[in-house]
C-alpha cells in the first residue's frame, strides 16, 4: 500500500487524491468532480495530457503525463491523465448536444410556408 501523504503545493491528502484521482486505499476511481491543476488550481480544461517514454526497457515503457497550461506544471498519473480525458470527451458530448437541442428547437420553431398564408403583391398605383 502506498502512501501519498507530503507537501505538494500545500494540498492535503484530499485534494491530492482528487488530482490523482485515487481513493484512500491507493485504488483508481472515478471522482464526483474532475480534476484540477494541484499547484495553480486551473480548470481540467486548462489540462493537457500526453504520453512519454520513459528510459526503462521493460514493462512500463511509457507513462501518462498530465500538463497544466496555466502554469506549466506537470505530473506523471495514468488516474489523472485518464479522468482528464474523460472530462474533455463529456464536455464535446455535452456540447454536440446542445448543438443539436439548438437545431431541434429552430426547425420547430420556423413556421410552415403554406399557400393560404402567402401574402398578396399590392401593384403600385
């Protein structure tokens, strides 16, 4: 079992866990909120993730990098990195729905062009 306790940034052990996206038992789970950047506070929009290779050969060749672009800082976290992305994936969701709400709503509201309804020329006098 490992232990995350420490100063990072001046958080606690709960805030760390949410940026880490790990329950008390070191686990990964998935959090009520996202999370943000542990040293400047940004926004999980303001994240980037990526992966690095790192100098090991053997099973764990690469890692998970997540990057504030805020501040600059980053931090080595598949939970973070994986909860980030599923925040952004939520957020196209989220807005390609309201996109098609949106369109919904203005198909429904443009009224019908019917004959009865045309309006009739005046000639000029």
């Amino acid at each position: 079992h490992r232990q995350i306790w420490g100063v990072w940034g001046g958080k606690d052990e709960v805030e760390i866990r949410r940026t880490l996206s790990v329950s008390y038992l070191g686990e990964e789970t998935r959090r009520r909120r996202y999370p943000n950047c542990p040293y400047c506070t940004a926004r999980p929009g303001k994240l980037e993730t990526s992966v690095v290779q790192l100098d090991s050969s053997g099973r764990w060749n690469t890692a998970k990098v997540v990057t504030c672009t805020e501040c600059g800082f980053a931090w080595k976290s598949r939970t973070s990195a994986n909860a980030v992305d599923a925040y952004k994936a939520e957020r196209v969701e989220k807005i390609e729905r309201q996109r098609k709400e949106k369109e919904k709503a203005k198909k429904v509201k443009r009224p019908r062009k019917s004959s009865a309804t045309k309006p009739v020329k005046k000639s000029p006098k």
